[in-house]
C-alpha cells in the first residue's frame, strides 16, 4: 500500500526523468496498439519470476488443481486484443506486490476468435503464472446490449463479467474481478481476505455521495414500477471494475438471470446510458459489502466522453484504475501523459518502453 504524499513524490520525480523520453516519444515512433487478430507475443518483454515468500501456504504446482483451489487466490479478468498492455501490466503489478505470487490462479475470458493467440501471449511474458483461458460466447449476450454513451462499453466481452458464475468452474467459489485499466501496488491478498457479511454476494468499494439519480433516465425514475426496485434499499454508486463475489452465493441467487431481465427492460424502455454498470447497480446497490475506497481509486481516464486528466484521492492507495474514456497506454504514447499515467508506466513490458524501464531500475524505484 503506497501512501498519497509517497505517490505525489513519485510522480513528481517520474516527470523529471521522463520529459525527454516522452518529448521523442510524441513523434509516434512506436506502432499503434494491436487490435486484430495477431500474435502480440515479441511486442513484450518477459516479466520476472515472482516467488513466494517463505510464510506462504504450499499449494497444487499443478495448474489444473490449482484451478479449483480454495486456498489460492482467484481474480478473473477479461482479455480483449485492444486492451492486452492494460491486462499485461494490471498482472504484472499484481505479482509484483503480493507476498505469494505463486498462490494466485488468474481466470481469463476471451472471445472464441481471439483465445488461443492471447493465450500463447501470456505464456511468452508470464512463463510461470497459472491461469486458464475461457471462450466467452457473445451469442448469449449480443441481443441484449443497447448502445451506449461510449463504443467501448457495448463490447459482448464487457458484459462477461455478468457470467463468471457460468463461464468459471462450479469448484471456483470466491473471485476477484478486476478491470484491465488497474494497477495493484497492495498485497491482492489483502483484497481477497475481506469478508462478505450476512448474505452479500459482492464486496466493493462504494460512493455514497455520488448523485445515484444520474444513472438512470427521467424516464425510470417517474416509474414507480421500475424505482420501487430501490424502495427499501439505500442504493449507492459502486464501480464494477473491482469486485469481490461470491460465486455460490451469486448462482443460488440467480443474479445473471436477474441482470439480463433488466437488460430486457432496457431494450424496451431505455432506462440508462452506461453499458454493464447500471443493470448491476439495480440488482446489488444497498446490498453490498463496502470495502475501503483505496482498493479503487477509480476514475483517472477522465469521463465517458473526454480523455481529460485526474489527481488521486487523498489518503492511503491499494489499487489505481483508469476507468473512463482516457488510457494511459495511449496517452504515453501520444506523448500526452497525464500525471498520474507515469505510475502506470513502471508496470508496463510493452518493448516500447525498455528505454523507460531502464530510467526506473537505475533510480531503483520500480
């Protein structure tokens, strides 16, 4: 856990050294970030070998039991072509930052045309990490997705997370999901150990003083059939790129069934604008464990629509997410970064930053 005036002082020492760097960088030498279907495998660099610490518990070497595994740590995550430096460098900090790297299984969910090639790009970086990849099949979904205030959020693949209960293994228990625009500079263990009271399916930090009402339309509030779902609730704003679920809690629920009706409703009445988020904040709002707002300093790519630049929230950091319009990958490749997208860039192993990375392991502050 970094604390905020240690950030700052980072930031400030990371702009420093970088200027040069990302003043050439601003001619664009380097190529655009793959979207198609091509083996990304030699545009990065090979992560270090993270080992556990000696306190570690000793788990399954074998991937397939550690894949069901109660005691390891389970966080699942999509895996798009577009946005494969983001999940390279959020895997990277993860390990990085854990006292027991070698205790995590990663859940990866890809769609059908793309598995294989990511797969093998994992394998190249990542030669020890355990993980299994998952086709995801868009078919389930596509009719159900309205187009929203941005492109980005009406991908089949954005909606995946509505279906970890489906698509993981009935032995996976407990999950962590985790956007692909985070960094984790905690111990995921951390995370992983906060318990979910009572009945709570998901943990997640929450934001009750967000103005809830502009999630949904004029339209849903002035029904009371619709708004009365938030009746005897005290909803509150939460971000679903950071959440800890209960899996079996999740499928005695039948919350993906419960998701896709509201989807249904939204085909018809058009009650929001916000892609995945809305549908999970009219099944879980007011019922969710709060966990502290340092396991998502969320918002740091602007809003939906501009790519506009954010300072982190006062006190303790565990977890920074670029949720929003701007990414930090692109914006340090457009020679535009903002300020705190020079904390993403250590994680980075794209080739394209070896000058950078060499910069940091000089000042050791990697």
């Amino acid at each position: 856990m970094m604390s905020g005036s240690r950030l700052i002082s980072r930031l400030i020492i990371l702009a420093i050294i970088s200027t040069a760097f990302f003043t050439v960088r601003s001619i664009r030498l380097f190529p655009d970030e793959r979207s198609s279907l091509e083996d990304a495998s030699s545009d990065f660099m090979e992560a270090p070998a993270y080992q556990n610490g000696l306190e570690c518990s000793v788990l399954a070497k074998n991937r397939l039991l550690l894949a069901c595994d109660p005691s390891a740590v389970h966080i699942a995550m999509t895996l798009d072509p577009a946005y494969l430096r983001g999940t390279v460098s959020a895997v990277h900090s993860i390990l990085k930052h854990t006292s027991c790297p070698q205790n995590i299984f990663f859940h990866f969910i890809a769609s059908g045309s793309s598995h294989a090639l990511l797969a093998k790009t994992l394998s190249s970086v990542f030669p020890s990490l355990s993980f299994k990849v998952y086709t995801f099949d868009e078919t389930i979904v596509k009719d159900l997705i309205s187009s929203s205030i941005r492109q980005a959020l009406d991908s089949p693949l954005n909606y995946a997370r509505s279906y970890l209960s489906e698509i993981l293994s009935s032995c996976v228990h407990r999950v962590i999901y985790l956007d692909s625009d985070v960094i984790v500079v905690d111990d995921i263990q951390k995370l992983w150990k906060i318990s979910l009271s009572g009945s709570r399916t998901i943990g997640a930090p929450e934001y009750c003083h967000a103005n809830f009402t502009k999630y949904f339309s004029d339209r849903f509030w002035s029904d009371q059939k619709l708004s009365s779902v938030f009746d005897s609730k005290t909803p509150c704003y939460f971000n679903t790129g950071v959440m800890v679920i209960d899996l079996e809690r999740w499928r005695e629920g039948e919350y993906t069934r419960k998701i896709e009706n509201w989807m249904k409703i939204q085909k018809e009445e058009r009650i929001y604008e916000l892609g995945s988020l809305p549908p999970f904040l009219l099944v879980f709002s007011g019922e969710i464990e709060a966990i502290d707002h340092q396991w998502n300093q969320h918002g740091l790519g602007g809003d939906n629509v501009v790519s506009s630049c954010r300072s982190l929230h006062p006190g303790p950091v565990s977890l920074i997410h670029w949720s929003g319009k701007g990414k930090p990958w692109v914006r340090l490749d457009d020679g535009k970064p903002c300020p705190v997208d020079y904390l993403w860039a250590p994680y980075d192993l794209h080739k394209s930053q070896r000058q950078y990375l060499q910069y940091n392991q000089e000042l050791e502050i990697l």
